[in-house]
C-alpha cells in the first residue's frame, strides 16, 4: 500500500484494516501521535489526511491509500542551513507554555493547524469551537486558546 507521509512516501506492507494510528507509531516510527481513548473522542491521535484532521485511531490503513497524511513530526520545516524552522503553532504553544503532561498537544496542534488553514483569523468563539474537539486532562484550555490566537498573529507576519 502507498502511503505518504509528511511528503515522504512509503511502501506499508500490512493488512488494509490496520488502524492508522498504529502502523504511523509502530511501523513508522512517529510516535508523537498519541494513543488516547482508542474511540476517535479524545482527539490525541489526531491527524491530517490531505488537510483535514482525522482521528488515526479509528482510521483504517486503507483509507489512507495515496492520500497525504501529515503528523505532528511534519510541522516544522527546515531552513536553508538545515535546521529546523517551528511551525507557528508550535511555536505559539510554546511562548504560552500550553503543555503540562502533554499527552494531548499533538492533537491539539494539529486541530490548531488545520482550523487555521481554513480561518486564518478566528475569533475567540471559532476558536473555542474548534479545538473543543480534543481533551485535555489538564485543563490548559485557556492557554490553548491564547496560543491558537497567537499563532495567528504569527502566520499574519509571515505571509
């Protein structure tokens, strides 16, 4: 089975009913995708196929086949000299010191990405809607937010 991967392509030998989640971490070796509930609810294991977020833990293999998957590991880019260039959302959630144990924050970066891709300037209510989809035992909520509306200032200045 095809499968490209954070503009990488791959040839998966596996059973087309393998959930997503687990041929990305165990085949792969992406494990900043986090397993969560197991149910698609928690949003941990959340990724993009060709741009929209998708849960990986109920996603089977097959409906990944030639589409791109991007992770939480193909945000970041690299410069000119090599090194690595943060994406803003990353770099939002880490000037609002969001993480605490951090077992969501791929998922919700993730959902952060894909909700400013289609709204590059939400306000606080869009905001809160969206990323309403994935949990965070911690409660860090009000930090989420200012770093969502901080990356996008930061995406603002970029372009």
């Amino acid at each position: 089975m095809n499968l490209k991967v954070n503009r990488q392509d791959y040839q998966v030998e596996d059973t087309p009913d393998r959930l997503l989640l687990w041929v990305l971490r165990d085949e792969l070796g992406l494990t900043g995708t986090k397993f969560g509930c197991g149910i698609g609810i928690c949003g941990s294991c959340t990724v993009h196929l060709d741009g929209s977020p998708t849960r990986a833990c109920i996603t089977m293999l097959s409906a990944a086949n030639n589409m791109e998957v991007r992770t939480i590991e193909g945000l970041a880019e690299t410069d000119s000299a090599g090194e690595p260039v943060l994406h803003p959302v990353q770099k939002a959630f880490l000037d609002e010191q969001v993480p605490q144990c951090s077992w969501c924050m791929s998922g919700q970066m993730m959902t952060a990405v894909a909700l400013l891709e289609q709204n590059p300037n939400p306000n606080a209510d869009e905001i809160r809607q969206a990323m309403n989809s994935v949990y965070c035992r911690c409660g860090t909520y009000y930090r989420i937010r200012k770093a969502v509306e901080r990356a996008a200032q930061l995406k603002a200045v970029e372009q």
